[in-house]
C-alpha cells in the first residue's frame, strides 16, 4: 500500500461510503456499472439494516454507525436528516429499548483526522457533545431537485463528490453520504415540516408485519439507483488517485421505504487490494483481481453474505483505533473478508438469491402460524369427539394420517428451503405446496416403516426426525457456506429483523424438544429399564450441550428447560 499525505501519514486511510435503499438485486452490469466493478475487488454480504423500528430511516442508519447500538429518530415517517435536534435525538435514545450513546464513535475516535461528506456522514462522526471535529464538506445539490425537498434523494446527477472528497482526502477517516434512494410515496419529510409524534409499535404491530411483504420495485427506482452509481463512480476516481491504498467500507444504511424491512448492500475493500475500482490502472485491477468477489461476514451474524449495521462501528475502530477499549462492549463484530476469489457475476447472483429468499418468506410467516394452528385446531377437535364415543367404537383411519400430517408440519417448513421455492414464477403457492408435499412424504414412510404399534411408531418418528433435523442443521451450520435451513424461514428465524442468525431460535427450541419427547418417551417404554434411563440421560446430556453451547445452539433459556 501506498503512504499517503493524509493526517498523520497513515498508511491505509479509511473511506466509509453510505446511502440508503440500495439492494443487491439492484446491481447489474448496465444500470450500476462503477458498483459492479468495485466488486471485482471487493468482499460482498447482505447488511441487515434494522434498528429499533420495523424499517428504518437515513437518519437512524447514519446514528446506529456513530452510536454502533440500534438508534432511533423519534418520527413517524422518515425525515431529512437534521429535521431533530440533536439533545432531542439523545434523549430520545436513552429511552429507547436500545438505550444507545449517541456519538460514540466521535469519542472513540477524538484525536484523529476526520472528515465528513454530506449530512449523514457529519451526523455520524458527530461526538456526544452535539459538536463535530474535523472538516466538512458538502454535495451540490442535484439538477432539478425541488426546493424544500431533500437535495440528495437521487434522480439523475451525479452531484461533485469527486470536488468534494479532494478538499477532504488528507484524513484518517472520511465518511460519505451518498444521498438516498426512495420509493414514490416514502419520501422524507423535509426540515421544519411537521411530524406525527412517535409512536412505539405495539403487539399488534408485531403481529401484522408478520403479514407484510415488499413487492418488485417501482420504475421510479430505476433511474435512481443509476443516479447513485454515477456519484459513487465519480468518488472512486477520485479516491482511487488520492488515496488508492485506502480501507473502503461501502453500505446501505436504511430502507427505501416504510412497509417492510428489507436487507441492504454492502462491500468492503482492504487497503492491501490496491485501487481496483473506478478510475484505477489496468495494473493495479489486474493486481487485486484475485482477492475480490469473496463473502464478507462478522461474528455478529456468523454467516457467509450476512453482516449488521451495528458491525460498521467495531470494523471502524479497529481499522483506525484497534486497541480501543470500547471494542469490548460493542454489540457488533467487526466485518472480515472471506477466502476464495469469484467472479463479481457470482457474488451478485448468489446475494441478491439470499435477498430473495428472505424477503420472499416474510409476508408468508404470519399465515403458515394461522394455518398450522387452525389445522391443529381442527384435529384436536375431531380427537375430542371420537374420546367422548363409547369404547370400542370405529375411529376414522384417516384422522391419525391427518394428524400426523400436521405433526410434520414444523419440519417440512424447514427442509422446503433445500428446494429453490422462492425462484418459482409464484412463490408463495412453491412454499405451501411444498410444505404439504414434504410433510406427506414424511407421514408415508414413518407409516411403512415396518411396527407393531401402528399409533404412536408414526408420531414417534416424525418426532425423531424433527429433532434430528435440527441438530443436523446446527451442527452443519459451520461448516456449509449457505442459509441455515432455519435463517429465513417461517419457523425460524428472518435476517432482516435482525433478531437471531444462528443456533436455535425460541420457537425451533420447541418442536426440537417436542420431538425428543415423543422419540425419547416411545424408545425408552419399549426397552428394559436400565437402558431406558441411560437412552434418557444420555439424549439428555446431547440435546443440553447441543442447545446450550455457543458455537452450536447458543440459546440460552432452552437448557433449563
């Protein structure tokens, strides 16, 4: 890497550039071609973007960088940043769920040579005080943006971030706000509009989003994306000639609209890749080709593709600061790169698959949970009239299948993501066909497995075969460098929301446990009673330390359980 002039003639000098609203399945050779080549250096992932709301706004990405905790623009819709004071966003975050310290990357980060571009990146490296430290510079204004509206919601300019970004290129650090891309409707509020007052979403709330889902973007994106690869085209020209050895991490920080959370873009270039991006010599891309189109991924989430929002501030810090103490209370992980190179082609494809999936299973959680529980509702009911019958009395064989049928229900809601059910021209009949097909195919061979009790063999089995499932998936978790069955699932866990990414969550510790219980409980009646105890122990012991370690299920309340 090259020394730069920069401040203190740091080697490796760090650009973080972000924006909102931009996903991986935006990204194509003809409408974003300078993010496409960055990628050929660059290590790639999904950014869960999600703070403290269900989606998030400009203004609480650019606050969760520099607090690195989930924070919170009190506002109902979202706002131009500086539409809120900055004592009242303080005080609106010490009384969040979150509580986050606003500003503490500009403490951590006191002493260094800053530089901010644009309103987010100022607010960001903004310290607890309300004061930034460091130089400043701004983004003109695009052509033909409305008076009174925000002028760096893209449209069709690039804007002079190259201009810009030379008056600030000889810091340590130099943050970029790009602008933000919107859906029509989802606007922000320009400053000194008037805004609803905050409200905290409730459990209804929670209840419908998960019912909600985002559909194909509107036309009107288009263009706005092309807009944001033009500027961020022109800023790596000019970061590549002024600083071509610099750390860059590029990422969407909020969504581009209200209804449903969705997962964002991110990429992270070391400064040993040398400038393969925009504006650099055929020598220096040729140079770094090898180390580009990897996954990126952080502790924090443990999967290939997948990093947080709350991951920027510990990757900052220990780029610029690595022996901050702060390090060892943040939340996030810093966001390493992976090994083994491929082609950018590859890399958009395989993310912008992951994006998909998940925003494809969302809207379909809240109606599989109404159906199993009607279905169950159903063979509860039909149980509950045929004990009221006489003894002796003829059941219906077909009420113990159905049964059985439900009972798989929870498993074949996991293992229908081996099928690429979110591809299919209507993926939501792809996801509940499959499901029945697969919870029928698993009631078929647990009734022709050759048993003397035809009622409970069945049940036990499935019981089995769930809880195996689990443990397996757990287990192959750390080795495979795909979605768990249970991330982005309807039983397990969504990414997007930011909740969980790996081991159990509460609800796969359920049918786990049910289904020892049922498996456990019919091997343990049929053999002799010193076996049984050590079949129950030993299952026992497995199923605890499988549930409970943190390299594996990581869940903390299902051991005592």
């Amino acid at each position: 890497s090259q020394e730069t002039e920069a401040g203190n003639g740091r080697e490796n000098p760090v650009v973080v550039i972000g924006f909102s609203g931009l996903l991986w399945r935006d990204i194509t050779q003809e409408n974003t071609p300078n993010l496409y080549q960055f990628l050929e250096s660059s290590a790639g992932a999904n950014m869960v973007v999600r703070t403290v709301d269900e989606t998030t706004c400009p203004s609480e990405g650019w606050l969760t960088i520099g607090a690195g905790q989930r924070a919170i623009d009190p506002t109902n819709g979202c706002a131009q940043i500086g539409a809120r004071g900055w004592d009242s966003l303080v005080q609106a975050n010490l009384a969040s769920s979150y509580r986050a310290e606003l500003g503490l990357l500009g403490d951590t980060l006191a002493g260094e040579s800053l530089a901010a571009i644009g309103p987010g990146a100022q607010l960001a490296l903004t310290d607890s005080s309300g004061n930034f430290e460091g130089e400043y510079a701004d983004l003109a204004p695009l052509p033909g943006s409305v008076e009174g509206t925000d002028p760096y919601a893209l449209d069709t300019a690039t804007g002079d971030a190259a201009a810009a970004f030379a008056n600030v290129a000889n810091s340590d650090l130099v943050a970029v706000d790009l602008g933000s891309v919107r859906y029509p409707g989802d606007e922000l509020n320009p400053v000194g509009a008037p805004a609803e007052e905050y409200r905290p979403r409730g459990a209804i709330d929670k209840f419908l989003a998960a019912f909600k889902g985002t559909g194909a973007p509107p036309a009107e994106v288009k263009p706005q994306v092309a807009a944001l690869d033009a500027r961020f085209g022109a800023l790596m020209a000019a970061v590549d000639e002024l600083v071509p050895g610099a750390r860059i991490l590029v990422a969407s920080v909020g969504d581009a609209q209200e209804s449903a959370p969705q997962l964002g873009f991110m990429a992270v270039r070391e400064g040993s890749a040398g400038a393969a991006g925009a504006g650099t010599s055929a020598e220096g891309t040729a140079a770094s080709a090898g180390t580009g189109g990897t996954l990126a991924t952080s502790d924090a989430t443990r999967q290939p593709g997948l990093v947080q929002l709350t991951d920027v501030f510990p990757t900052i810090v220990s780029w610029i600061k690595p022996d901050a103490p702060v390090l060892e209370r943040v939340v996030g992980s810093e966001i390493r790169t992976g090994e083994g190179a491929q082609s950018a082609d590859h890399l958009v494809s395989r993310l912008a698959d992951d994006q998909e999936r998940s925003e494809n299973v969302r809207p379909f959680v809240g109606p599989f949970y109404v159906a199993v529980m009607v279905l169950v509702a159903a063979a509860a009911l039909a149980s509950w009239r045929i004990l009221r019958q006489p003894i002796g009395a003829k059941v219906p064989r077909g009420l113990a299948r159905f049964s059985a049928w439900v009972a798989a229900l929870p498993v074949a809601s996991l293992l229908i993501n081996v099928v690429p059910w979110w591809r299919f021209a209507v993926p939501g009949a792809a996801l509940f066909v499959g499901i029945g097909v697969i919870a029928a195919l698993i009631v078929t061979v647990a009734y022709a497995v050759p048993r003397r009790d035809k009622v409970e063999a069945p049940i036990a089995l499935i019981g089995g075969f769930t809880a195996l499932t689990l443990v397996l998936d757990v287990l192959l978790d750390t080795v495979t460098n795909r979605y768990s069955l249970q991330l982005a699932s309807l039983l397990g866990t969504q990414p997007q929301v930011g909740g969980r990414f790996y081991g159990l969550s509460n609800a796969s510790f359920a049918i786990l446990a049910a289904g020892l219980l049922l498996a456990v409980a019919y091997v343990v009646a049929r053999v002799p009673r010193r076996w049984g105890g050590v079949v129950l122990v030993a299952v026992g012991i497995g199923a605890v330390l499988i549930d409970g370690m943190a390299t594996l299920g990581a869940d903390f309340g299902g051991p005592p359980a």
